[in-house]
C-alpha cells in the first residue's frame, strides 16, 4: 500500500505559491463568516473549514469525548502524544478516518520511543519545536491549539527538511495505510495471491469504473 490513496502530504497544484503571512502578523481572530485557505481548497478549488482533533488530555490519559478510544501513553509525555496525533492527520488527512487512526499511529511510536531512547528524543524535541512555532507565530501554547489547518501546515513546511518530520512522514505510509480499518474505510480488500486471486474474489465488483 502507498500514499497513493490519499492526499499527498503538504502538496500543493503547480504552480500554486506557499501560504506566506507579514512579518509579525499573529491571526488569532477572523472576520465573521471568513472561510480559511486550506489544503483542500489547494487540491479541490473550494475552501473549506478544519477543526482540530478532538480529544482530551486528563491523568496522562488522552481520549475522545465521547468515549469513543483513549490512549495512555507509556514513554511520552501525554501532551507531545496529544500533538503528534493532530501532527499525523495534519501530515495525511483524510476526513473519513476517525482520530482513532492516527493515535493507533502515534501508539506505535510510543511503544518504539520505549527501547529507542534517540528516537524518544526526536520525538519530544521535534514536538517543543512544533509549541514553539505555534507560540511565537499564532499566540498559542502547542501546535494542536492551532485552530486553522492553513496555519498548522504552515508549520509543518517550516520543518519539513529536518529529520523529525521526515521521521514521521515516512513511517505514516506504513503505520496508516496498512491498518486494516483503514483497508475497510478505503473498501481495500488486501492481497488477494494467497487466496486463489481476484478472478473469483470480486474482480468485476467495482461500480466506479
């Protein structure tokens, strides 16, 4: 499986110029009824709004409100997992996946960071950095305070080169895209070889072609 599936990361149409601001400029508010340029309006030509990822942060526990999954993480600090996990779905957003996918994701790292103590570093320092640029640039604590999409992804690239976004964008295409719910959601019935192959396995199911 490949990122073929979904959106490219931080992409955006030739010719199209990167998001830039004024020098100084912290846009914590908008006028009423303004619409965000937003990486969907990049790719689809229509803008659109971004909501965070939502999910709480109470006893080292993160969680969706509505019960819905949590996570604890083991060797993170419980905030740098709460950003990486709005980090991952700003880094490959889908909209039908729930947050569940992405903290599955960052759930992995967690357990790696647990017997790789360079890897946790990458982590935790990549995630101060992150806070850091949302603190100075937007007036917010952490990234995942952010409110607009536009405005993380102008992060993102603002970090794309360094090790610990390569990091984490190179090992999403795996830990995202071969999750079997996410086969489910993206009607992906994986390898078929083992099976006999297609010719017998739903070779002429499609509708879309």
């Amino acid at each position: 499986m490949t990122h073929s599936m979904g959106r490219s990361p931080l992409s955006r149409p030739k010719g199209q110029a990167p998001l830039s601001r004024p020098k100084g400029h912290v846009p914590l508010s908008r006028p009423k009824g303004h619409v965000p340029l937003s990486r969907r309006s990049f790719l689809r030509g229509s803008a659109a709004t971004a909501g965070l990822v939502a999910m709480t942060l109470a006893g080292g526990l993160i969680s969706a409100p509505n019960g819905a999954w949590a996570f604890a993480p083991k060797t993170l600090k419980p905030e740098t997992a709460r950003v990486l996990i709005q980090m991952t779905r700003d880094t490959y957003p889908h909209d039908q996946f729930p947050d569940a996918i992405y903290a599955q994701a960052v759930a992995g790292y967690d357990a790696k960071a647990a017997s790789d103590d360079a890897f946790r570093n990458l982590l935790e320092d990549g995630v101060v950095t992150l806070n850091a640029r949302a603190k100075d640039g937007f007036g917010v604590k952490s990234y995942d305070r952010v409110g607009w999409e536009a405005d993380r992804l102008s992060i993102l690239r603002a970090i794309a080169d360094s090790p610990f976004f390569q990091a984490i964008r190179s090992d999403l295409v795996v830990s995202i895209y071969n999750n079997h719910d996410v086969w489910k959601i993206l009607g992906y019935e994986g390898s078929s070889a083992d099976k006999g192959g297609y010719i017998d396995r739903g070779f002429n199911d499609l509708d879309w072609v």
